[in-house]
C-alpha cells in the first residue's frame, strides 16, 4: 500500500492512496476516519461519469460520526489500474458480478470483516444492490441513489411452461426511437458504440466544457428536468425524458449538452461544482479516456451477463435499504416500474425512500448537507450506528 498525490487538494482528513483489491486492480480509494482502528465502516461507489472525488463533501461528516470511509475509483474509471480500457478488449471483466468481486476484494485488502453500509450512486447504485443481494453476511445495509434497483432478472416462462417470447427486444425499441418525429436514440446504447469514446474525448469544445454542460443538464439547476413516472418502456413513453437520455439520432453526446452550456454568470454562480472542482473530473478524463466507463454499459447489454444474473431471479435485498434521489432527477424514472419494484418487492426491508427537493441527478454533490442528514438517520435506525 503506497500513498499517493490526489489531482486536487483534499479536505483535511481525507487522504488518497492505492491497495491491490485480489481482482486484478490496484485500486485508488480516498479515505476518512482512518485515524481510529475498528470503526464500523462505509463503502462509497460512485456511477458515471464521476470518480471516487465525486464523495469529498460527505465523507469527514460521516467519519465525524464515527465511521470509516472509503471511496474507490471503480474500474475503467481515474487512478485506478488493472484493466482493460480498449473498445475490442475484455468486456467480460465489466459484468456486474466481477464488479461486486472488485468491492469484495477491497473489503477484503482492507480487512473489513462485514461493511456498515454500502452506498452506491448512479451505475454505483446497482453495484451497491448487488453488493448486498449476494453478500449480505459482508454488506449490513445498502443505500441506492438515484438509480432504483429493480431486482435481478427472471427466467421469461409463460403460462405453458416453456420460455416465453419478449413482447419488445431492444432492436425493435431502438427502431421505434429512430422512427419518432424527431428521429431518437437512447443514450445507453449510444454509449454502447464504438464511436462514444472519441467523440466525448476529443469533442470541439473539449472535455472540461463537455462535463460541465454534461453536469448542468444532468442537474436541478437545469429548469427542464421535472421528472415524472413512464408508464411502459416504448419509444413514445421515452421520448418524454430529456435528451440527455433520449437522444437525437442524429446527434452525439457532446452536441446534445452542448445546446445546454450554461453561461459564465451561471457557472461562475454555481456552488456546488465550481470550477476548480470540476477540473479534477476534466483532467482525469482527459487522461483515460471515458471507455472504462463506457464499457460498463456495453456489458450491462451483452446478453450473456444478465442471463448469468438469472441465476438469483426472486431474490430480495434482506438487508436495511434506503434510497435517495433528487426530486428533479429523471434517473429515478428512466426504467419503468423499477422504482416502485424496489419499494414493494425487491427491498424487503426498505426503511426510506427520500426525493430531494430541488436538487438533480448529482445529488450527494448538489445537496450534501441533506444527504449526509437522511444517511445518518437512516444508519441510525439499520442499527449500524457506531456504538457510543
């Protein structure tokens, strides 16, 4: 285990280095409240396209409280190595399962015996659910934001006993998009395609300008985002999301958050994510590319990975679960009947489900004051307080 200097300084009190996690990664993590032996501990994991950095305002108000803290960089993402970032390499090393291996690991290389809470946000959030479905002898409680988690997938039988047909693939739902007027796409498959990469990497107005125009959409401060249920996943129902989501066919990511730049006054307004801030994101993705990330969301389609995860259809979250989003965050409503799943099945023992007012999809860096007060109560009754 070696220290190492972050982009940016840190709070004091938190601190950066690298551990080997037994998966193949040496793992950057930033850490509070190491200064104390055997506290309980909590596991911070971040989504896209974000970093474990994207944790700094709620990690020493929770060490305050009495935990450890630790927030790694996933794989594919900041300082963290070890793995495949080429389009045509292993993508296998991005199914959900070896991303559950990757934070086990790190449970492990840090001798965690069992972790308080498990806390993921974004593409975070179902590695955090998976996290505690598998393990909940190492996971005591999983906090889900901003991307509710829907339960593994079922084996598709019918009435008759034998496998029964979807009634929508996602060929036939993307053809749907691109016949709307205008002609859509969805920005997962997008994602998907060989060209993401380099057209966010290398876009005209380059890569700092992207994540803030990328972040500001994304985010409460942007006055369209007033997110409502989808009744049913076709083209029709997605289309009512912001084009951050649904695309124009014709249009890649960086033109689409183009149109929604903010301008100087506001940017240079915005409290939550100043500049200098956002220069850590925009410096580290200037460096590794955004396909690390990407290949996450190639490998969350590649239908052999979910049929993989089929082998835990109607399992339950056991464990205490929360979940947190921002009230204007579509992300809560991207997947159809995902969050009311959660609350009425999936989580058996859901003790709060927390809808920000005013803050968007960033919610633990737009309103982390709330958060981190939601966390704590939360914690507080999950029984996994530190003991006074």
């Amino acid at each position: 285990m070696t220290t190492t200097t972050h982009l940016a300084p840190l709070p004091e009190g938190i601190r950066s280095r690298r551990i080997e996690n037994g998966n193949g990664l040496t793992m950057h993590v930033l850490e509070a409240g190491f200064e104390t032996p055997d506290r309980p501990s909590i596991v911070l994991l971040h989504g896209f396209p974000e970093l474990a950095y994207s944790w700094r305002k709620m990690m020493l108000p929770l060490a305050e409280a009495g935990f450890y803290v630790v927030a790694p960089d996933q794989r594919g993402y900041g300082q963290t190595t070890g793995w495949d970032g080429d389009y045509d390499g292993d993508l296998r090393q991005y199914r959900m399962l070896n991303l559950v291996q990757d934070v086990v690991g790190l449970a492990s290389a840090l001798n965690l015996q069992s972790v308080a809470a498990v806390i993921g946000h974004d593409f975070g959030s179902p590695v955090a659910a998976w996290c505690a479905l598998i393990r909940p002898d190492m996971f005591r409680s999983v906090v889900l934001m901003s991307a509710p988690f829907g339960g593994p997938p079922s084996f598709p039988v019918g009435a008759s006993g034998k496998p029964a047909q979807p009634t929508r693939s996602s060929n036939t739902l993307h053809q749907a998009l691109a016949r709307l007027d205008p002609p859509r796409k969805h920005y997962q498959w997008y994602y998907g395609t060989r060209e993401a990469n380099a057209d966010m990497l290398h876009c005209p107005q380059g890569v700092h300008d992207l994540l803030r125009a990328y972040y500001h959409h994304k985010s409460g401060d942007w006055p369209g985002n007033a997110p409502q249920p989808l009744a049913a996943m076709t083209a029709q129902e997605l289309a009512r999301m912001p084009t951050y989501y649904v695309m124009r066919l014709n249009q890649d990511m960086a033109q689409t958050v183009a149109a929604e730049m903010p301008g100087p006054e506001h940017v240079a307004a915005c409290r939550w994510l100043p500049d200098d801030e956002l220069a850590v994101y925009s410096r580290t993705y200037e460096r590794t590319g955004f396909q690390g990330g990407l290949q996450w969301y190639r490998a969350a389609a590649h239908s052999p990975y979910q049929q993989e995860l089929r082998l835990f259809s109607g399992v339950r979250v056991t464990v205490p679960s929360c979940f947190i989003s921002g009230d204007r965050d579509w992300g809560v409503y991207q997947t159809p009947g995902a969050f009311e799943a959660m609350q009425n099945t999936v989580c058996s023992r859901l003790l709060g489900c927390h809808l920000l007012p005013g803050a968007g999809h960033w919610v633990q860096q737009e309103a982390p004051e709330a958060v981190t007060a939601r966390l704590l109560g939360f914690l507080h009754d999950a029984d996994v307080m530190p003991q006074t």
